[in-house]
C-alpha cells in the first residue's frame, strides 16, 4: 500500500496571524470639532504627547482621517465610544 | 453680549439684550437627538453600536442640551446680569455648543469655515444658522482657551 501524504497545514502561527488581524480606531475629519479640542481629546483618551496628538490632528484635518491606534477588537470599540462620547467622527476597522 | 474670561478661571457671558438671551436658548434647541445614530452609522452592525452604545450616548447628549438650558432659563428668569461658567461646568457647555454646531452642519452642510462666506448664503434660515455656528465656535475656543486649561 502506498503511504498517503498527509495534507499540508497552514502552521498555527499563520493562521493566528490572519485572523488576529489587529483592529484599527481612524478618526475621521469633520467642519465642526475644532483642531485644539481634537488634540485634546486624543491626549485625554490615548495619553499620547502634545506632540503625537497635534501630528494626529494634523492628519485628520489634512488628509480626512488617521489611524490613532491599533489593537484587538474589543478595546478598539472602547476607544472609539470615548470618542463619540466626545463628539469626534470615529470609526473601528479591520487593518489591512 | 459681552463675553470674558473670570479671573478664578471661568467665562462670564453678560447678555445685553432680549436677542442675547434667545441666541442662548437656542444652544440647546440647534442640538439634535440624531447625533449618536450619526455615530453608530459609522460602525459595522456586527459592534451592536445602535442597540448598546446610541442609548448611553442618546441619554449623556441630552444631559448636556438641558442643563445649559436649565442654566439660561435660570439666569434670565431670576433677571441675574451673568451667566458663570466655571472649569466644572465648561465641559457640558462645550458640549452642548458642539451638538449644535454638529446638527447645524448636518442640516445646512456649511463645510470648512475658511472655504464659506456667509455673503454666498441666501437662505434666510441657512444665514441666521451660519451666525449663531459661528457664535458658538467662539465661546468655544473661549472655553478652550481660558477655563479647560489643564
């Protein structure tokens, strides 16, 4: 009898990899939410610096959105609540 | 209306006339109840945002909208020369003056304030809305500026 091969199997590790995709919070710009509470709020919710967050800003306004953080999916959810608490346009996206 | 940072670290806003008080009133009237349906718009379905989230939200903005509401009706029934907004209360006026500029824009789509001139508006309804947006903003970045300082 002839040995039969066993199948090829995606290792463990690649398949985590696929669909341990991290999640992703984007902040999306909008006309209202002025550039300075923006920052402030970035600061308040990620504890980024007064830099990091004013570069995030800067993004949103300039080229309509930025990812502010990456993650598993359920604290991603957790920040962009924060951030509808405060009245920012964000949503939560499966990265790339 | 005269509008001015407090030296403990507050803003008064001093209403001068009739039109003062009623362009307050309307903060919380321009607010809309749509503002965290906007949000959960913005979600996936499989985050449950509408039935989890937009009832917290839902509660928390109209929270805001009334006790600014709560405060005006106070100050102009008890005929006091001044609205006080001190650091504890600058984050619910903040918000109450964002809810209505964000249900103005959703409604007349105003866009950037650097791209638009209120010359260009002839709406008489879209131009009156334009000026109390623009009102709003200021005591806003007055807020920012003298009392939500860290």
């Amino acid at each position: 009898m002839k040995a039969v091969e066993a199948p090829a199997r995606k290792s463990e590790t690649q398949t985590r990899e696929k669909t341990d995709k991290p999640w992703q919070v984007v902040v999306l710009d909008d006309p209202v939410n002025l550039m300075e509470y923006v920052s402030r709020v970035l600061i308040k919710i990620f504890g980024f610096s007064k830099e990091k967050a004013e570069g995030l800003m800067r993004a949103v306004h300039q080229q309509g959105r930025a990812i502010v953080w990456s993650g598993g999916r359920e604290k991603g959810e957790m920040y962009v609540n924060q951030l509808h608490s405060a009245q920012l346009h964000a949503t939560l996206e499966k990265a790339e | 209306m005269t509008i001015g940072p407090t030296i403990a670290g507050g803003l008064k806003l001093v209403p001068e006339a009739d039109q003062d008080w009623l362009i307050l009133l309307e903060i919380a009237n321009d607010g809309d109840s749509d503002l965290s349906r906007r949000f959960a718009s913005l979600m996936d379905e499989d985050s449950m945002w509408e039935e989890i989230v937009v009832p917290e939200l839902e509660q928390e903005f109209t929270k805001q909208r009334l006790d600014v509401m709560m405060v005006v009706v106070k100050a102009k029934g008890g005929n006091e020369e001044a609205i006080h907004i001190d650091k504890e209360g600058a984050e619910t006026w903040y918000g109450a003056l964002n809810q209505a500029r964000l249900a103005l824009e959703s409604k007349h789509k105003f866009g950037p304030r650097e791209l638009n001139s209120p010359k260009e508006i002839k709406d008489p309804e879209a131009r009156s809305a334009y000026f109390r947006n623009d009102f709003y903003s200021t005591i806003q970045s007055l807020l920012l500026r003298y009392v939500m300082v860290d």
